[in-house]
C-alpha cells in the first residue's frame, strides 16, 4: 500500500513538473499577439503592431495608492523600466509633481526586437496653470478644467479632472472626455465616492460616472427622465445614494425638466414651460426670459427637499420631493418672502440652517460692455420659513466682476473662509478662483490660467 501512495505520488509530481515545463516554454517562446492589453492604475491601455505614437499620457493616476502595471495576457512579452513582467508589478505610490516616466517596451507577434514606449506621469496634455499662496484650511480642492474645444484653445491641453492640495500639488487627475463639469467627493454609507459629468463628443449626450475611494471607474448612470435627449444638463446634478440622484435636462424648446430616479425608475418630474418664462419688459410686453429659465444648481433643504437656482429669474425655488410641487419660490417676480436678494445667482449651497450664494450682479450678459463697474458678491443668509423672512442677510462685495459663471464652497465659516470660483479671467485678471477671507479680503490660495478663454466652471473643497 504504501508503495501504491509513493507511486502516485511520483506521477502526480511529474504531472506537476510537466506542465511547470510547458508553461515557461510558452512564456519564453510564444510568439506574441498584435495587441497587448496592460493595466494601469485601473485603467486598461491597448498597444497595437501598427502603432505610430509612441509617447503616452496616462489616463489616470494618484499619489495616494501604490500604482500596480499589469498584463492581461500572462504569454505576453513585455518589459517595465527594463525588467520583464511577468504579471504584475507593483510600482509604488507616485508622486504625480514629479514628472517622471516609465519605459514600457513589448515584443508583437513575429517580431524579434521590442517596441518601446514612454509613458508620461503627468501628462502631457495637462492645461498650462500657475496658482500663489498655500491655504489654511482643511481638505483638497477640486475640480475640472473645462473643455468647450479646449484643446485648440490652450495649446492642445485637455480636460481634466484634478484634485489639489493647499499647496497647489495634485494628488489626482483622470483625463475627461469630450467636457467634463462637476467633479465631486461623495461620502455614501461612510464609504468615500467620486463623481463627475462627461459629455460625449459623439453624439452630446452627458452621463454621470462613479468612482470608488481608490478611484476605479464602477458605474456609469444616465438620464432616464422623459427629455428630448435623455442627457443630463450639466450646471449640476445630486447623488443621494448610488441608486439614487436628481437630474436636470433643457429641452429643445427651452423648458427645463427636472426629476429624481431611484432604483431605475422615476419617482417624480417637474417640467417648467415655456409658457411660464414670460416675463414683463419695460414696455409692458410679455417676453421671454433669455429663452429659458437656466436651472444652475441643487442643494438639498435641511428637510430633505429640493432647492433650485434659476439665473434668470433670479429665484431659488424650493421643491417637495413627493409631489415634484412648488412649495416657495425665492427671490424673483414670484417671490414669497420679505426680501429680494438675488441678480442673475449660481450656486445655492447650504450648510445646517445657513444658505450662500454667489451674486452675479448682473441682469443680462452684455452688461460688462455697458458698466464695467459691476462687481459680483457671496451672499449669505438664514430663512424663516413659518414666517416668510429672510434674516442674518450678508452680503460680502467682491473686486471681481463674473457675468456668466460663479460659485462658492465654505471652507472655514467661522472665521468667513470660502472658496471663490470666478470661472472665466476678465481683462488683466487672470485668476479662476481663490480661498479668500471674505471678512478681511486676505487670499489664502489662487489658482489662473494664463489666458481669458480657459476656465473653472465649479470648485469643491472637501
């Protein structure tokens, strides 16, 4: 019997030792493919034969998390800084500042040498920036250089989505697509999220994507509201929880819809009319209001219901969750409290029981060619909503006029600490936004642009 075990046991080895044998003589002989797939840093990257670029921006990478390189293909030849991968490699934690790269070279079918690569660290598509002073403040800023045809507007740069520090490092980029807008951190079930919009060149329509707390693209969500295109409007969107979010869509005929989905189906929608644009000119003439109410931003009341700031109109309305109804409407012809406080606003942010805005101050865009003596400013306010009032009302004046874009972010409300998003540069201002104390006007960060075409349409800072 026992001689029975040890025999099994010898055949069973040399089973083992076989097929040890045919594996290293298929790695070390194959002949290769025509494509090779690698992965890295999550990202899956296709190196073809007929390849005739040889120089490579990564799409993603952070100086978080060890960076791993890996091939799909375990037969496949390839070689990182020299030595060969086997399977993977573990390239540690970059530091994306420093502008390395990395030497990839792989041998194709039929080929006798290797095809060599670089990959760039920072890319090189990265749009031209300068940024002063060092914040204060908590956290890391974020948010994405915007792409209307950016690329022929700033030296072929591209989109990006950034997350910086208060020194002005980045710790986070992932390349967009054809336009990115509104990348933000999202803390779902005490797990750390990140979202962004991205418009398809191909065919405009404007998905939400998700990534996870190491940054791997997990889902992607579209629109399902009933809307001409089924594309998400870009000013702004809120992400509940991963199978739920609030949406905003223009239709062709300027009416904005908004709704909310839950688990794949819509659970409530608002449609605004293009009957209800009207407004009243200064001859007394019925006209439209700029074609379209301009829905711009979402926050979410203490009670769980939905804000919206209309431009236009000059209003923030606030909007039952249930019924899709209006339950007041601030600021505006409409307006159902005490005070009227808004011209031309973007971003309604709250924060416990306090609101904020950034004030245009503007009432059409062509207001900079007629007065340029406009200055744009935060508003900050509290409501008394049993009683209709608007009350610890602030109104902080800026040294900055923005006719189109805006917004702001509270990093230190204590001590009167936001981040300021100009978005465009106007003139000899070159800046997009700014850490200012709004109390005593001291700038704890800015970051430019070297032109006035380039912006930042929206900055977090978490």
């Amino acid at each position: 019997m026992c001689a029975k075990f040890f025999k099994n046991k010898i055949y069973k080895l040399l089973l083992v030792v076989i097929l040890l044998f045919l594996l290293i003589f298929l790695y070390f002989f194959n002949s290769g493919s025509d494509e090779i797939n690698i992965v890295i840093a999550n990202e899956r990257y296709t190196f073809s034969k007929n390849d005739t670029k040889f120089e490579i921006d990564l799409i993603t990478l952070n100086s978080q998390f060890d960076t791993i390189i890996k091939k799909e293909s375990l037969f496949s030849n390839v070689k990182i800084n020299g030595k060969k991968l086997y399977f993977k490699r573990n390239m540690g934690v970059l530091d994306i500042n420093e502008k390395k790269t990395i030497d990839l070279e792989i041998k194709f079918k039929g080929d006798t040498e290797y095809t060599k690569y670089v990959i760039n660290t920072f890319p090189k598509k990265m749009p031209k920036f300068s940024f002063t002073g060092k914040s204060k403040t908590s956290g890391d800023f974020y948010f994405t250089t915007y792409g209307a045809s950016f690329g022929e507007i700033n030296n072929g740069a591209g989109v990006f989505l950034l997350k910086m520090d208060n020194s002005g490092k980045i710790s986070f980029y992932r390349q967009g697509g054809y336009k990115s807008y509104l990348f933000k951190k999202q803390i779902i079930d005490n797990k750390i999220y990140y979202t962004y919009l991205d418009e398809s060149k191909s065919n405009g329509i404007v998905n939400l994507y998700v990534l996870d707390e190491k940054y791997k693209l997990i889902k992607t969500i579209k629109n399902i509201c009933k809307t001409d295109n089924g594309s998400i409007n870009f000013h702004d969107y809120l992400l509940i929880d991963l199978d739920n979010y609030i949406f905003a869509d223009t239709n062709n005929d300027g009416s904005e819809v908004i709704c909310e989905i839950k688990n794949g189906r819509v659970i409530w929608e608002r449609k605004w009319n293009v009957s209800e644009f009207l407004d009243i000119d200064e001859n007394g003439d019925k006209v439209l209001i700029n074609k379209e109410y301009h829905f711009n931003s979402f926050e979410l009341d203490s009670d769980s219901n939905l804000l919206v700031s209309f431009r236009h109109s000059d209003e923030i309305v606030k909007i039952d969750r249930n019924t899709g109804e209006i339950i007041w409407t601030l600021g505006g012809k409409y307006n159902d409290f005490d005070k009227n406080i808004f011209s031309r606003q973007h971003s309604i942010v709250r924060v416990e029981n306090m609101y904020m805005v950034f004030n245009n101050n503007n009432k059409s865009t062509i207001d900079p060619l007629i007065n340029k003596d406009i200055k744009s400013s935060i508003v900050t306010f509290s409501l008394d909503q049993e009683n209709m009032k608007v009350v610890d009302f602030h109104n902080y004046n800026l040294d900055y006029f923005s006719y189109e874009l805006g917004s702001v972010w509270p990093t230190d409300i204590e001590n009167n600490v936001y981040v300021v998003d100009y978005g465009r540069s106007i003139d000899k201002e070159k800046k997009c936004f700014e850490e200012i104390n709004l109390e005593t006007g001291e700038v704890y960060f800015s970051f430019e642009y070297p032109d006035t075409t380039s912006f930042v349409y929206r900055t977090y800072k978490y």
